[in-house]
C-alpha cells in the first residue's frame, strides 16, 4: 500500500485563499489543487492509496473548527490528523475527542505556532497520544526563517519528547530536520523510537541521491515514511525518485508506505 504521510487540503470555501498565500510565503509553485477532491484526483494519478491531511492552525480558536472539519472528511482514501495550537487550555481534551472519532494522530508546527517542541506545556499532550495515536512534528527550520530566529523544532528538541516519551508513535518531518540535517545527523538520525519522512518541497530532489541514501542507510529504511508536502510537491515525482535509489523493491515499499501502515495502524 502506497502512503503519503504528509499532505496539506483545506475545506472548499478557503482553499483558494490558503494556496495563494502559502505559494507566496515559501515561494514555491502548487501542483495541484489543496480540497479533498484536489487530493484524490493528485493520488490517482500518482498511485498513491493513502494520504495523511494534517491539520494547521495559526490560533487556538481555530483548532475545534479545524478538527472538525478532519473528522468529517475521513474515508478510504484520506486519513486526517488533529490540529492542536499550544495556547488551547484542554489540549489533552481535545486529544481524547480525537481519538474518540476516530482520529489517529495529529500534527504540530513549533515553528508556525512559536513553541519549543520540548516544552512542559506539550507533556499532558504526549501523554494523552499514548502508544496508540501517532505524533508527527515539524523539525527543522523554515524555508523563510532569518539566522537569529529560535529554532522551536531543532532535532535536539525532538529527540528530547522522544527520551521523555519512549512509546510514543513520533514522525520527524522533513528527513528529521529541514534546513538542519547536520544536527538531524549528529543527534536524531540513527536513533531508536523515531521515524522520519522524506517530505522536502518543491521536490526531493533537491536532496541529492548519495545524500538521501546515506540518511536512509543511517537512520535504517524500515524507519523512513514517505511524504511530499502535497500541493507543494509532487507524489509522482518524490515517489518516483524513491524509486530510483540502490534500495530492494521490500525496502522501497516500506518507505513508499508499509512502514507507515504499520506504524499508524492503517
Ligand atoms: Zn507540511
């Protein structure tokens, strides 16, 4: 089964508005349309069977409106994670109401919603996810940050949650740390109870392919998901590059979307 794990839609009514800004802020072009049924046409044509839609939010009163949305928009085809902003009082409610409709992980953006990954505050949340729901986390920079910004999702900082929470189910987007993949390499690549997906718009290929086989070889392939960032990447063109890299046709199936499927439970 073929899975991307990371892919950004919006409900029709603001869909436009979000896509014209996001192009604009990471000046980067779409490839498809950001609805659930921009999605499923862009899996169709790329033969992807699965796609995990994460939730974002700029505010905590946003997040109840979000996740309500994701709940309802579950199906055979797409699998939505939570949203949840660190100033929501009842983060840990808010987790169990997921879980309860059926969701099965949720997203966070430290750096769009300027926390430490590792903050105290998050605890009560990566306690309540259990070894059941899966957490995936933005680590790394952003495309548009300036040198002196704080870095809220340094690898360090997940490897922290990671230490603190040993069975938690946690994804570290972007090969671990987008910008950063010194310190990825130094302190999380290669480390137990933490996957990492290949999400790096506009294109994987940006990371060249020594590079990208060192990192899968290091921190171990059955522990790399595939992800692209969907309509900021494409899933024909990251899957295709996958496919191209010195690696058996089962380890390149666990990356495309086995280790996935296990890992979420899907
Ligand atoms: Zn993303």
């Amino acid at each position: 089964m073929r899975i991307d794990v990371h892919t950004h839609i919006w409900p029709e009514r603001i869909a436009g508005t979000v896509l014209d800004s996001m192009v604009h802020d990471m000046g980067l072009d779409a490839v498809g349309v950001n609805t659930v049924e921009g999605v499923k046409a862009h899996m169709r044509e790329s033969g992807v069977d699965k796609s995990v839609v994460l939730g974002v939010v700029e505010r905590p009163d946003q997040v109840k409106r979000a996740n309500d949305w994701l709940i309802s928009i579950q199906d055979d085809m797409l699998v939505p994670f939570g949203a949840i902003h660190p100033e929501l009082e009842d983060k840990a409610d808010e987790v169990r109401r997921l879980r309860e409709n059926g969701i099965k992980g949720i997203k966070l953006h430290p750096v769009m919603n300027s926390f430490y990954a590792d903050d105290p505050r998050m605890f009560p949340v990566y306690e309540e996810l259990g070894d059941d729901m899966t957490l995936e986390i933005h680590s790394g920079r952003f495309p548009n940050d300036s040198p002196d910004d704080p870095l809220y999702a340094a690898p360090e900082r997940i490897m922290n949650i990671v230490r603190q929470f040993p069975r938690l189910k946690i994804i570290a987007l972007h090969l671990g740390g987008m910008y950063m993949l010194d310190e990825a390499e130094r302190v999380l690549l290669g480390q137990e109870n933490v996957l990492v997906d290949t999400t790096w718009p506009p294109s994987l290929r940006e990371v060249a392919a020594e590079t990208l086989t060192a990192i899968f070889n290091k921190h171990g392939s059955h522990k790399v998901c595939f992800g692209t960032d969907f309509p900021l990447a494409s899933q024909v063109t990251d899957s295709d590059y996958i496919l191209g890299l010195p690696f058996s046709d089962a380890e390149k199936e666990g990356i495309l979307g086995e280790n996935a499927r296990a890992l979420i439970g899907l």
